[in-house]
C-alpha cells in the first residue's frame, strides 16, 4: 500500500492548524497592544540612573530627550521639584526645610554654575543595609559602595566601608597571638606566625581590630560571617556645599520611586 499520499494529507492538515493558531495569537496580541499606560507608569521614577537622567535634565518622562516642547511645559525647576518626596512631613509644618529645598534647587538650576549628577566622578555613594548572620546570630551592616574607576577606564563598585555593631565584643588574645615587645631585636622574623592563624587581625593595631570594615572583610574570610540578603538600598549624592540623599517610594501615584527623602548643607 502506498502511504506517501496519506502522509502528505497529514502534513497539510497539520500546517493548518499551526497556520490558524498562529493567526489567533496575532489577534490576541493586537488586541492587548489597545491597552493604553498609565501616567503614573512614566511619572515613576523607576532606576537611580532614571533620576540623574531627570535630574540633570536630559530625558523627559518617557526617557526621550528632552526638547524644546518639554522645556517650554516644564522649567528644569519644576522639573526637579518632581523628585522631592511631596510626602515628606516637612512640607506641611517645617517652614525651614521648604525653604531649604527652595534654595537647593535656585542653586541646582543656576545657568552660571548648575548642579549635574556625575555617577563615577566620586559624587555618588550607595548605602545598603544588609542583613548578616555573625557566629550564627542576625546581625544588620550598613555598607557603602563607590564606583572605581580603573587605568583602563572600565569602572567598578567597591566597598569603602562598613558599619556594624556586632564585632565590638572581638578581643585581643596576649596568650595567643602576639608579636613579643623584643622582635625588634631578631629583625622581626616572627612575623611568619601570621601565616598560621585563621585571623591575622590581632597582629595588627587596635584600630585596625576595632575597624568593623577591616573585621567585616576578615570575618567573611574566616567563614564567620554570612550575607543573606540586601534590605534596601539609598543613595548619597554631594554637590558643594550640599548633600541629598535619594531612597525609593514604591507606592502608587504620580510621586513614586527614587526620589530625594532628605536635603542638608554641607561644609
């Protein structure tokens, strides 16, 4: 019996229906694509990198640079009064942080000298807290990070420093670890010792021992301390004379994401 004609039915009608599914999907897609998106959805500042964008007054809430239509509805200004936390208590009974802001922005926007954010220009720093468990015990960190440029121009972030109140009860052992007060007349040649210990921190100052960035880094690589997750992330940003610092507002409405939660003057 010759099949070849049976199986080329089978492979017609078998295109069919792929042909007709693939129609289906099309209509479906077309018919979502109807759906318009919210304002709130563009007015969202949705990534720290959005809000230098914002602030610097390059790209409009649509991430389209911005012309001279935009400029003409919105002064860079207003534009960056956007980006205060309108929900901050402050506004409603504290005359003086208004004021404050007020006069950040005059400066940010002056044509003589504006204020810019520069990412990997030393201006920026990100703070997280970061949940720990040290010998076995939750603990909270506050670590910051900065960008790191590098000779070949590639860039990256890289710890500067740790806050943590969990390594305050570490001690120094005399009975253990010690380099003795005479070494100095053996050229120091003890000094190996610190090759055979799980940490060498007790070998050196007491203000290296008391340094919860210096014990953060030891600690971790004695398998002592543990990071199990990143609870939030802020930022601090620093112009002259002038520090804000930018947290994210995940809420609904059209004042949402990063946005500045706090405004000081500095030295």
């Amino acid at each position: 019996m010759n099949l070849k004609p049976l199986y080329f039915i089978l492979i017609i009608f078998w295109l069919y229906i792929l042909a007709t599914k693939s129609i289906n999907a099309q209509v479906t897609i077309s018919t979502s694509n109807t759906i318009e998106t919210p304002a709130e959805y563009y007015l969202n500042v949705k990534q720290f990198a959005e809000f230098i964008d914002r602030f610097n007054y390059t790209t409009d809430w649509k991430g389209n640079v911005i012309d001279q239509s935009f400029a003409e509805k919105y002064s860079r200004k207003a534009y960056i009064g956007y980006l205060l936390n309108a929900d901050d208590k402050r506004f409603m009974n504290d005359t003086a942080y208004k004021t404050l802001c007020d006069t950040f922005i005059s400066k940010a926007v002056n044509p003589d000298k504006p204020f810019g954010i520069s990412l990997y220009s030393n201006q920026v720093t990100a703070v997280a807290k970061v949940n720990i468990e040290y010998l076995g015990k939750p603990q909270v960190a506050n670590i910051s990070f900065v960008p790191e440029v590098l000779p070949d121009k590639s860039v990256k972030w890289v710890i500067s420093s740790v806050e943590a109140n969990c390594f305050t009860n570490i001690s120094d052992s005399l009975l253990k670890y010690f380099i003795s007060p005479n070494s100095h007349e053996t050229g120091f040649i003890n000094l190996k010792r610190i090759e055979n210990v799980d940490n060498p921190v007790y070998y050196f100052d007491s203000n290296i021992t008391a340094n919860p960035t210096i014990l953060f880094m030891t600690e971790t690589a004695a398998k002592r301390l543990t990071i199990k997750n990143i609870e939030k992330v802020s930022y601090k940003v620093n112009f002259p004379g002038w520090k804000i610092t930018v947290n994210e507002f995940v809420r609904i409405g059209y004042n949402s994401g990063w946005l500045i939660s706090n405004l000081e003057q500095s030295q």
